[in-house]
C-alpha cells in the first residue's frame, strides 16, 4: 500500500490538484511549441535556408545538418552532466531561467534567419542553433520531474504530440524560412514573457512546483522502481529510438521532396486531407498516450518500428505500381499514426528512466544522441542520395533495408524465451 | 454446475509433463514463438521483392505476350494496354486493377478485374474463375471453365447504412451467443481474461484495438496488391471476423457478469445464473451483438459507437492473446512489484 500511496499525486501532502494540473498544463503547452520550432522550423527550415536562401549545394546542406547535428549532442551531454554534478534538476527556478534565457536566443535567431546569406554566416547560424538546441534539450525535458507526476506522463506526453503535430498540417503548407519565421518569431516571443514571469516573480504555485520533485510520484521515474536496471532498459531505448528516428527521417525527407506523394496529402491544396492526416495524429497520440501507461515499452517499440516498416513497404509497392500517392493503400494515415506514437514515447520515457539527479543526463543523451544525432545523420544522408539522383523507388527500397531488418530484430528480442515475471503485454 | 477448468480439471500430472508445464509457464512456448517469428519474417519478406513473388506489374505503355510466348508468375495490370495473343500462356494469375487488358491466348489461373477495361477474345481459355467488373466483353467462343462471376466492384451506396437487415442482426447475435457460450464451456479461463480486459482496461483494449486494426488492414491491402499473397489476406480477415466476434463475446460475458453481481438484479434470474458460466455468456453474447446492431443503425454517431466497441473487443483479444495471458496494467505490475 505504501507503494500506491508514494505513486499516488493525489496522496495526503500533496498539493491541490489545481497545482498539478496547472504544472501539467504549462509543461504540455511548453513542449508542444518546443517541439513544433524544433522539427519545422529547423529540420526543415535550415534545408530551405541553405539551399534556397543561400544557394548552397545539397552536399553543403547535408554537412552542416550533420554539425547541427554533433554540436547538439555534444553540448545536450556537457550541459546535461553539468546539471547532474551541480544539481540543477532539482532546481526548478534554475530551470526556468535557463529555459528563459534559451528560448530568447532562438528568438533572435529565429528573427534573423531570412537575412542570413552567406554560408559563414550560415554555418555560424547552424552553431548558435545547435548550442540553443543543447542547452534547451535536458534543462527543458527535464521539467517533467517537477510539473507532471508520473502516472500522468503517457497522457502529458500525448496532449505535447497531439497539439504539436496538429496544427503542422493544418497550416498553409509553406515551409519555406520566411513564413516560418514570421510563425514562431510572435509565438516565441509570448513564450520568453511567460517564461521570464515563471522564473523570476516568486509565486506560490513556483513554489509549490518545485517542492514537487521530491515526493516519489513526480521524482522516481516508472522504470527507476522497485530497483529496475536502468541503465540496461537506458541503453535498449536509446537504441530503438535511434533506429525509429533514423528510419522515419531518411523515409520522409525524401517524402516531402517528392511532391508528387506530399501534394495530394501533407501539402494538399485542400482543407480535407490535411484534416485527417491532423485527426490521424491526434487520435494517435492519444491512443499511444494510454498504450505507454499500460504496455511495456518494448511491445510499444515494436508497435511503432512496425507500423514505421508498413508504412515504407507501401510506399515501396506504391512506387512499383504507380497507384498513386499512397493514400490508396492508406500509407499516409498510417505514417502520422507512427509518428505519433513514437512522439509519445520520446516525450514520456526519458523522465521516466530517470531520477531529479539523472534526469537531464538522460534526456540529454536520449533526446541529443539518440533522436537528433539519428534524424540529422538520416537528413544529410537522405540530402546527399537526393544529390547523387538516387530515385525515390530506390530510396524506398534502401529504408527498407535499414527498417526490415532492425524489426525482425526487434521482433526476435521480444518473442525470445525469459522467464515471466507476471508483467503486462 | 460450474463449467470445468481447461485442461480437463486433472489434479496430477506425470513429472516430466508437470516439469514441461513449469518451464513454459517461466518461459513462454519457445517453439511458437519461433514459428511465429518466422510466419512474419516470411509474410514481410514475401512481399519485398519481384524475384520472390515472381509478378510482372504492367503500369502503362504496351505489353504483349506473342503467340508461343509464355507469360511466367502471376500478371498485375494497373495501366497501360496488355495483349496476351492467341497461342500464348500465362501460368499465374492475372489482377486488371487499371488499363485495357486482352486476352486472347491460354491463362491458366484465375482472372480478376475489377478495374480496367477486360476482353476475352474468341481464342481465349481461362482454366480459373474470373470475376469482373464493368468493363468487360466477351467473345460467343471464349472459354472460361472456371466460375464467372461480373458485377465486381464496389455496388454504388454500398457504404451506406444498411436498412432492413434484423434478420442479420439476430443472426449476429446468435452467432456470438454461441461463441460465448462455446468459450465459456472449453475455455473459460480464456474468456475470462479477455473479459477482464475488456471490461477492465477499456481504454488500454480500444487503443491497442485501433492499431491492430490500422495496422492490420493496411497489411492486409498491401498483401492482397502482392497477388501472392491474396490467401494470406483472405486468412489475416477471417481472423479479424473471428477475433471481433471473440471480442463481443468476452465484452457480454464481462457485462452479464457484472450485471449478475449487481444490487439491482439480485434474487432475478440473472444472479441465479451467476454460477452458470455458460448460460450467463451466451446471455451476454447476444445482448452485445444485438444492442451493436441496433446502435450502428442510430444517425451521426451509431457507427462511431459501435466501431469504438468493435475495436476495443478486438483490442481485448490481442491484449491476451486470445486469453492466453491475464493483462496485467504495466502500472498496477510494477506497484504491485514494489509493495
């Protein structure tokens, strides 16, 4: 019982449920922009900003992806580190100020994007974006030992995806930096003000939220109980994830290169498909959300690596046949239910391998090393195919060449003998 | 009289078999799983490459098969025009999903058109069935010695809602009360776990039932576009049928059973029956599928209700394993581990 009562948020001591939902509120709305600026604005903004902008070649554009990328990972694990050994993770005004002054930067970065021309001040502009993006990676996703409690963190971590991915499609469709930029400049600069206001007025609720870390049911993560060997089930996700990342990014650069399988779906002059594809995240978060709190994150992975390996198998078949843009086997649908739930997993899973201690160290090197390093190695190697006249069958077939494998793999390490230890699917 | 445990309710069992049940109690059926693994492997290999499926894919332009050519594997037709001459052969099946196909010479499996243009001209033989759809002429002297089936394709209105089907909806429901009561005479403890599921962890059913649904029909249309792999597909939604069915079933054992247990039904003949499995399955077996057919056919949301109800019984069945396996909540395993 006393197991339940730690766990429980609700628990006598605890703070009202208003604080709770409050803390789960601003860490969702925080995320979800976080997330939006980082996967439209900079994986796919920074393309456009070199390529068209600056009029560099695709191989130029590919290696400073993959800089963006190093730098990233290499400052998110210093900076992650440092939070460890100077015990910022239970330090939640800390957090915030560092958040502040984080988000602040890419504000400015954001607003000078469209005038970058040259390619030293391109390159100097991929530097100060991957030294934002790693100090902001662990300080951000570290937030969730204050503000969500664990049992709620499936369910957070779908309201971040659901609200991030659903306004994407919905928008206009320009990808291009300058509307880009016009977006996030104003929703950035509304963030900073509410930001800065958490960080340095001193309120109640602030204070409540960062006494929060402190009770089991926000600071000990769902796999840290009971003595779980963390760095082991560390390791193995860090591996998935890597491989789910690197999979889905080779696939969809070339996707959205290809207007052929995007005009009629993600980039559809009409309202409608762009709708579903937005309904088909939101559900999906939703129901990734209740599968994370209920499934172990193995089945989940498979789930997940499986759908991903669906989805470039139709694509593949949809490429022989010339069917169409893949709506008639119902890829893209299926693609955005994918994405979704492995967003749900990425953004739930870190804090939950964790301790206040350990928390920005793992996100840092989930977050950095993981989901980065594998999406941005995937941009520059899938930029530098596209250079080399690789054609979109072909492509497909080599992502099925990564992502078939690594699922039989995975399907192997699942189906293979252990003793049962009487846990869940 | 309680329904007997599976496993025919036997006390002792020899050692070496209770030393065997031990072991795959601690780690699963290895075997199984291996076999399941490489069912997968095989499906998902199957469907990689040309050289294993052996399916010549005609998208457009012209493609002909001369006379004393031989047209090898199966033949898919999805634009363009295809002439199979008089005195060639085409050994696999052929698909027309798109374009103008002729045949004029010998096919020697079935053909299937729903799509496209098809002609049968006076010197074609087809040894399999055909079945098409609008397009299609034939020649007074073409051969077909399988079965002819035209009307393919999709009836127009044929997704609205079906009106006047009762009969089909008592049908269903007494098909699952059978199954119900089927499951909860030789299987019980199965039906039990996927009640409990069902019943329990309705969202966790329902969320896991929307992927083995997407997933599944997604997997099951890519497999038919294989050609090859069509029986596979046919298979995939026969289990799907079932396991919806299994589905309802379990979820009307778990509400007879919970009805059964309620203050309200008490001394009713419902809670007497509360220690007759069989009769309270069946019971609720045909209350689920009966109350489904009636909510489907309820305007803006009936469909929505009864699709959410379908996939969280399909949700209940995979959570299990068919009831293999009680779910256990991921949560409430590692606080009960911790306590």
């Amino acid at each position: 019982m006393a197991a339940t009562s730690d766990a429980n948020p609700d628990a006598p001591g605890a703070a009202p449920r208003g604080v709770t939902a409050a803390g789960i509120a601003v860490f969702v709305a925080f995320m979800a922009a976080g997330y939006a600026y980082n996967v439209t604005f900079v994986q796919l903004g920074v393309t456009d900003l070199g390529r068209r902008l600056v009029g560099l070649e695709e191989t130029r554009v590919a290696g400073a992806m993959a800089l963006l990328a190093v730098v990233t990972a290499a400052v998110a694990v210093a900076v992650g580190l440092w939070m460890g050994r100077a015990g910022v993770g239970r330090d939640l005004v800390r957090k915030l100020r560092i958040a502040t002054a984080v988000v602040a930067g890419q504000t400015l970065l954001t607003v000078v994007a469209p005038s970058v021309a040259s390619e030293g001040a391109f390159l100097a502009w991929v530097l100060c974006t991957a030294v934002a993006l790693g100090v902001g990676v662990p300080v951000t996703f570290s937030l969730a030992v204050d503000l969500v409690p664990v049992r709620h963190r499936g369910l957070a971590a779908a309201g971040v995806t659901a609200i991030a991915y659903a306004f994407a499609p919905l928008g206009s469709g320009d990808w291009t930096i300058e509307p880009l930029a016009r977006t996030f400049a104003v929703g950035m600069l509304l963030g900073t003000a509410t930001l800065a206001a958490l960080a340095w007025r001193d309120t109640p609720l602030v204070r409540a939220w960062a006494r929060q870390h402190e009770r089991p049911a926000f600071g000990v993560g769902r796999y840290r109980r009971g003595g779980a060997d963390a760095r082991g089930r560390l390791l193995s996700v860090l591996a998935l994830l890597f491989v789910v990342f690197f999979v889905d990014s080779l696939g969809f650069l070339r996707l959205v290169d290809t207007p052929f399988y995007v005009a009629e779906t993600w980039r559809s002059a009409e309202w409608g498909p762009r709708a579903t594809i937005a309904a088909a995240h939101v559900v999906a978060a939703f129901v990734g959300g209740t599968l994370y709190a209920a499934l172990g994150e193995r089945a989940l992975l498979a789930w997940v690596l499986g759908a991903f390996v669906l989805v470039h198998l139709g694509y593949q078949l949809d490429a022989r046949l010339g069917l169409g843009d893949g709506s008639v086997l119902g890829i893209p649908i299926l693609y955005a239910v994918a994405v979704s739930l492995y967003t749900v997993v990425t953004f739930a899973v870190w804090a939950d391998l964790s301790t206040p201690d350990t928390i920005g160290l793992h996100a840092a090197l989930g977050v950095a090393a993981s989901a980065w390093t594998a999406t941005f190695l995937s941009t520059a190697l899938a930029l530098r195919w596209a250079a080399a006249g690789v054609p979109f069958e072909r492509h497909v077939a080599l992502v099925n060449a990564v992502a078939l494998p690594a699922f039989l793999v995975l399907l192997v390490i699942i189906l293979w003998p252990r003793p049962r230890k009487g846990a869940a699917a | 009289m309680a329904a007997p445990a599976e496993g025919g309710g036997r006390v002792s069992r020899p050692p070496d078999r209770a030393r065997r049940a031990a072991a795959r109690r601690r780690h699963g059926s290895a075997p199984r799983r291996a076999a399941l693994a490489l069912a997968l492997s095989a499906l998902l290999l199957v469907g990689c490459d040309d050289a294993l499926l052996g399916v010549t894919w005609v998208r457009g332009d012209q493609h002909v098969v001369v006379d004393g050519a031989r047209q090898a594997g199966a033949l898919l037709v999805t634009g363009g025009e295809v002439l199979l001459a008089p005195g060639s052969r085409t050994d696999g099946p052929v698909l027309l999903l798109g374009g103008e196909l002729t045949i004029d010479g010998l096919v020697m499996g079935d053909v299937l058109a729903p799509g496209g243009a098809l002609r049968l001209g006076p010197w074609a033989v087809v040894r399999g069935d055909l079945g098409a759809g609008a397009g299609f002429e034939r020649h007074p002297d073409a051969l077909v010695e399988g079965e002819v089936t035209l009307g393919l394709g999709l009836p127009a209105g044929a997704a609205a809602p079906r009106g006047g089907g009762w009969w089909r909806v008592l049908l269903q429901a007494l098909a699952t009360a059978a199954m119900a009561a089927a499951w909860a005479r030789w299987a019980p403890r199965r039906l039990g776990a996927m009640a409990d599921a069902a019943g329990r962890h309705f969202p966790v059913a329902a969320s896991l039932g929307v992927l083995v649904f997407l997933v599944g029909s997604i997997a099951a249309v890519i497999m038919a576009f294989t050609i090859v792999l069509i029986p596979a597909t046919l298979l995939v939604l026969a289990l799907g049928v079932l396991a919806v069915g299994t589905g309802w079933a379990a979820l009307g054992f778990a509400l007879a059973r919970a009805l059964a247990r309620a203050p309200a039904f008490a001394g009713g003949p419902l809670a007497a029956s509360a220690g007759r499995p069989v009769w309270l399955a069946a019971f609720g077996g045909f209350d689920v599928a009966l109350v489904l057919g009636v909510v489907e056919r309820v305007p803006w949301v009936g469909g929505g209700v009864a699709l959410l109800v379908s996939l969280a019984a399909l949700g209940a069945v995979a959570l299990t394993g068919l009831g293999g396996r009680p779910f256990v909540h991921a949560g409430d395993a590692r606080l009960a581990g911790e306590a």
